[in-house]
C-alpha cells in the first residue's frame, strides 16, 4: 500500500480500476432494486440469495467494502498531491475556465457520495447483520420488499437519498470517463465509450431515484 501512495501513476491505475469495480457493482445493484419496482417477488428472492449465499457474503462483499476504501482513500490521496502540485488553494484557484463543475468538484461530491454510503450501509447492512447474526432470527425469504419499502416511508429519507444519487451522477459524469482515461484508452473507441459513460451517469442514478421516490409513494399498507 505505501508502494502504490508514493507512486503517481499507480495510485492512478488504481483509482480507475477501483472506480470500475464499482460501477460493476451498481450495475448490479440497481437491476436487483428496480425489481423491488417491478416484480416483488422475484426482487425478494434475489435479496434473500444475495443475502444467504456464502461466496456473495463472504468472498463478494468483502471485496466489494475494500473496493470502496481503497477508491476513496486513492481519490484523498490523489487530491492532496493535486492541491500541492498547483501550490495554491481551490478558493483562488479559476478551474472554471478549463474544468467543468463536476470534474473540479469531485473530492466535494465524493465525500456526499461516501456519506451517503454510510447511511446506506446503516439502512440496510446494519439491519441485515443484526437480523442474522445478533438476533438470529429465522430465514424469511419473504421480508426483504417490506423491508425495503418502509426505509423509504420517512419524507426525509427519500429527499436525502435522492440528493446523493444527483451527486453520484456528478460524480459519474467526469469519474467513469475519466478512469478509461486514466488507463490510457484512447482510440477509435473512446468517442462511444465517453457517450455511453456520460448516459451511464444520468440513467443510473435517475432509476436508483426513482426507486426511492416510488417506494415513498406506494407504502405498504395493512
């Protein structure tokens, strides 16, 4: 690790590889939630396998936690060593002139993005641990779209994720491209991939709002 912090260009390779891993994985993560949408059934029981099977809690999730450390510990690093390149502060520093918003505010949306994650992370793993392994309740393949639907009942709830999933798609408008960048592609390619990153970044973020909104506005009811 102090190998790839004193290197410039790994901590590049592994910011942008670390940035793919994830946006994998919210690939997968919003095709699971949008069947909370559109078929309840089968959106629990993919929770339920996702939440049972041993090579996706014990291999996947794992390495999905430290894909997020070492992203974000890569982009703090990576943001110290440009703050010192330039010798000068972003309060007197005109980025708008060469950089878009998105691309000289990404440690800013990061962070919102990182503190976003945390209370997803206390919405939903927190509760699935506790139900698991503190409490040791019984397996119940049924309980994930209840579930699911009742963190989105609170106003407040609902508006604070919808806010970090605009910040995400800011964050994915320059971070997506910017890693195949970051790699070195550059070919006849590399118009496409830019379109198809910069749709990536308005569609994914606009279904994960979507799915908050609706679930607000269809509540359970007894």
């Amino acid at each position: 690790m102090s190998g790839l912090v004193k290197s410039s260009l790994a901590r590049k390779y592994v910011m942008a590889l670390s940035g793919l891993f994830l946006v994998l994985f919210l690939v997968l993560h919003v095709t699971i939630n949008l069947a909370s949408v559109l078929s309840p059934e089968f959106f629990n029981e993919a929770s339920h396998f996702m939440g049972y099977n041993p090579i996706v809690q014990f291999v996947m999730q794992p390495i999905l936690i430290a894909g997020v450390v070492v992203h974000f510990v890569m982009g703090f690093v990576l943001e110290i060593q440009n703050r010192k390149a330039r010798g000068i502060n972003y309060v007197k520093y005109d980025g708008s002139a060469n950089a878009p918003w998105a691309s000289r505010n990404m440690i800013f949306s990061g962070l919102v993005v990182l503190a976003f994650l945390g209370l997803h992370f206390y919405d939903f793993w927190v509760h699935e641990m506790a139900y698991k392994y503190i409490e040791a309740k019984p397996e119940d393949p049924t309980r994930y779209y209840a579930e699911t639907v009742e963190k989105f009942a609170p106003i407040w709830r609902t508006v604070l994720y919808v806010v970090a999933f605009v910040l995400l798609g800011l964050h994915l408008w320059h971070g997506f491209a910017s890693s195949f960048q970051s790699m070195g592609v550059n070919n006849k390619y590399t118009p496409g991939i830019r379109k198809f990153t910069k749709l990536f970044a308005v569609v994914v973020p606009l279904a994960f709002a979507f799915i908050a909104i609706y679930h607000h506005l269809n509540p359970i009811t007894h």
